[in-house]
C-alpha cells in the first residue's frame, strides 16, 4: 500500500467505526431502544399484576355468588338492591357516590 493511501484507509475504518458505534447505541436494535423496551416491559408488567388482583376480586365475588358451600345471601340482596336501586319502604337509603 502506497503512503497516499493509509490516510484514506485510515478515515474510512475510522468513520466505519464511528457509524457501526452510533448506530449500535441508537438504531432499532440498539442501545436505547433496550432500554425503551425495558421500561415497557415494566409497566406491561405492573398492568398484569394490577389485572390478576382484579381477576382475584371478580372470583371472590363469584365465588360468593356461587350455589354450595360459599353461597352467600346477604351479598346477592345487596347486589340486587344496589343493581335493581331496590328498598324497603321503612329503609333510609344514603347514597354515597
């Protein structure tokens, strides 16, 4: 290789390098988007356990609502008033929503 040529071997590596690193810490793939992914992924996560809690709640509440040994009568009066806006007629009835 002639002396006029390392320079130019010499900028072309280095900006082949500087493109691949800049590219490895901000392409598609790279580093931020890592950590864009990451922090998805946490909130992804918090968003299943906040469902799961909810789902373990809807079961309780069927649970009580279920013919047999947990069959509760007290909760599926509640429930009708509350869904049907039922009372008694010597009830004083307080809404607090």
């Amino acid at each position: 290789m002639s002396k006029h040529g390392a320079p130019l071997l010499t900028i072309g590596l280095g900006a082949a390098i500087l493109y691949l690193g800049a590219h490895a810490v901000t392409g598609r793939q790279g580093l931020v988007a890592y950590v864009d992914l990451q922090a998805q992924e946490r909130v992804l996560q918090e968003r299943v356990a906040e469902l799961a809690a909810e789902e373990a709640a809807l079961q309780a509440r069927a649970a009580r609502l279920t013919p047999g040994e947990s069959f509760d009568r007290d909760y599926l009066e509640e429930r009708a008033r509350i869904t049907l806006a039922a009372g008694d007629s010597e009830e004083i009835v307080f809404d607090l929503n």
